[in-house]
C-alpha cells in the first residue's frame, strides 16, 4: 500500500501479479481500467489487500486483442462514467439549444400573428 499525495487518510494498493494465456507469461499492475487509479480509504484498505494473497489463485481479466492489456476488477469505473457523463452532455447541449431556439421562434410566430389579426 502506498499512500495517495493530497488525499490524506487513503491508500493506493500496489498489486503485482503474473497470469498465463496459453504458453506465454504476462505480468501487471492495474487493478482496475483506466483512467482511474484506485485509492482506498486507509480502515478498508486492509481488508481490501486480503483478497489478493500472495501466492494466491485469481482471475484476471485481459483484452484479447492484447493480452498485456489487464486489470483484476473490470467493469466501468468512476472515470467511465464521468466520461459518459460528459459524452451525453456535449451531445444534448446542442439539442436543448437547438429545441430552445425553435420553441422561441414558434412562439414569436404564434404571438406576431396573433397581434396581426
């Protein structure tokens, strides 16, 4: 466990670990995808190390496409979804934007004939 700078009180695992895919040999570090580094509050942060015993067995999960490319807890992480989170408002923005827009325009459309008749 290393401690994590400007984040007092928590703990960056540091996880080694070597795992086979056929005949060849890889080894890595990561335990979770990137961009995120975990770090764990220092009271959880020995009971989260005991699932990984030295000399243990664990799974591992890799990209097929390049094996090197492994992490022992997968799924979405916190940056994944900050980055979704960031996709989908980058698209909508426009869109409320746009639906504002036209709101306004039928409106000033709706009151100019109005006032005309």
């Amino acid at each position: 466990m290393r401690e994590v700078p400007n984040r007092p009180r928590t703990a960056r695992p540091d996880v080694r670990y070597r795992y086979e895919i056929g005949e060849r040999v890889y080894q890595g570090t990561r335990l979770v995808p990137p961009p995120v580094e975990l770090a764990i509050p220092w009271p959880q942060a020995d009971y989260f190390i005991k699932q990984f015993p030295v000399g243990g067995t664990i799974p591992v999960s890799y990209s097929p496409a390049d094996p090197q490319d492994a992490v022992l807890l997968p799924g979405l992480s916190s940056g994944h979804l900050w980055g979704l989170g960031a996709m989908v408002a980058w698209v909508l923005a426009p869109l409320v934007l746009v639906g504002w827009y036209w709101v306004r325009r039928l409106r000033r459309r709706k009151s100019e004939s109005s006032h005309q008749s």
